[in-house]
C-alpha cells in the first residue's frame, strides 16, 4: 500500500468524524464548509487528519468554560465508551510521589527540566531526556500557559515508546514564572505523559474540569505539600 493511501486510510471522512464527534454528517460539512473544522477536500470528498482534529479539540479545551469542558469530556467519554475504556480519574494520574510541592524551579527550562525528574521518579518513564526535548519543542511552538497561571506541559504527540503508561506530574512553585514569550506569569504546572491521541484530549478535557472548580486553584496554591495537593483533586472530582 502507498504512503499516500496510507495516510487517507488513517484520515477521517465526514461519517467517521460526524461519529467520533457526536455530530451528523450534515453539521460536519456545513462545519468544514465555514473553515470551523480542519479539513481538505481530496477528489471532492472532506478528509480531516486525526492529528489535526485532535488539536483542534485540544485548543476548544483550552478556550472552554466549564459548561463547554463538560460537553467536550462527554464527546471524548462517548467516543471512548465504544472501546470499553474506562472514565479518566485524575486523581490516579497523579500520584503523591509525582508531585513536587513546593517545585523548586525559577525559569521555564528548570521547570520543564524539574518535572520531568519528577516524573521520571515514578519509573514510568524511560528516558527523561527526550521527553524533557518534546516539551520544550512544544513550548517553543506555542506556550501551554493558560491565563489562569497554569500550564499543561505535553509534547506535541504522544510517546508511548518512552512509557510504561498514562499519568501526570504536578509542580507548584513559591513564585510566579514568566512561562513564555507572551505567556502569562505561570505558578502551576502539569505534565501531561499519554499514551495516545484520544487518552490525551479525555485527560486534558478532565483536567481542565478539575482547574475550573469553585475555589479549587486558590486553595491548590495554599497547601502546604504533596499529599494535601492530592486530597484537593480528589475532592473536586469527587463533585462532579
């Protein structure tokens, strides 16, 4: 089979996505037709690249609130529940000891440096080194610094290779960090290590939820260490 043939054999057509976004195929055209869903058209037919859908939604996350985070992680959750997948728990993605609260980090390339060690102390992954390169690539490319003083630290694509599974680092420093050119001043940071496209929306779509708690972020920034840090996630999901 051809590079090319391959490469539209892993795209979407109009029915795949309408059924991987909980939309008809209908809304999908008309979508694509007003340049609001990353689309070409190959042979008068839409094709939509996975990668490119996957961080159009990445984007919708960040710019949602939270009643268009809770219709996101439906459309994840859904598309997932056909593969039996089970619900995202961030809670028991970020265990106590990929926590470093305080992170004792100044700049940008020693926080990015830091919670890659951090996670790394978990065993789950193998070569920090190339993640620590992933993330700083995806930070030059743009920021992951919301303005809320958080980033979601992740590279541009998954990399199971250097995996053992999905979870997260959680950082917070005493003081706040320029994380950026442009970027707001940042004092809260997640690393996000998935090992797949569609795992990474569903834990950016939760994660998001989780930031977006009443009153969540404002104690996250009182606590005194890693275990009080976790006992916050687990309560604000626990509303939900």
């Amino acid at each position: 089979m051809s590079e090319h043939r391959v490469m539209l054999h892993s795209d979407f057509d109009i029915d795949d996505l309408a059924a991987y976004l909980h939309l008809t195929p209908q809304q999908v055209d008309r979508l694509a037709g007003r340049g609001k869903l990353p689309g070409r058209k190959v042979a008068g037919r839409w094709r939509f690249s996975r990668a490119e859908i996957h961080h159009w939604l990445e984007e919708r996350i960040g710019l949602s609130d939270e009643e268009g985070l809770v219709k996101v992680e439906g459309v994840l959750d859904r598309s997932a529940e056909v593969d039996n997948e089970r619900e995202i728990c961030i809670a028991e993605l970020i265990p106590i000891e990929a926590m470093a609260v305080p992170l004792l980090a100044r700049t940008r390339d020693s926080v990015i440096r830091t919670m890659v060690d951090v996670a790394a102390g978990t065993g789950w992954l193998w070569d920090p080194a190339k993640m620590v390169e992933a993330v700083r690539a995806r930070e030059e490319m743009q920021s992951t610094a919301l303005e809320n003083g958080v980033a979601l630290m992740h590279p541009r694509r998954p990399m199971s290779r250097i995996l053992e599974r999905s979870f997260m680092a959680l950082g917070r420093t005493g003081t706040n960090i320029p994380f950026g050119t442009g970027a707001p001043m940042t004092d809260v940071f997640f690393l996000v290590c998935s090992m797949d496209d569609r795992g990474h929306l569903r834990t950016l779509a939760r994660l998001s939820r989780v930031l977006a708690s009443p009153g969540f972020l404002a104690d996250l920034r009182d606590v005194a260490d890693a275990a009080a840090a976790h006992r916050l996630i687990v309560a604000a999901e626990g509303e939900f």
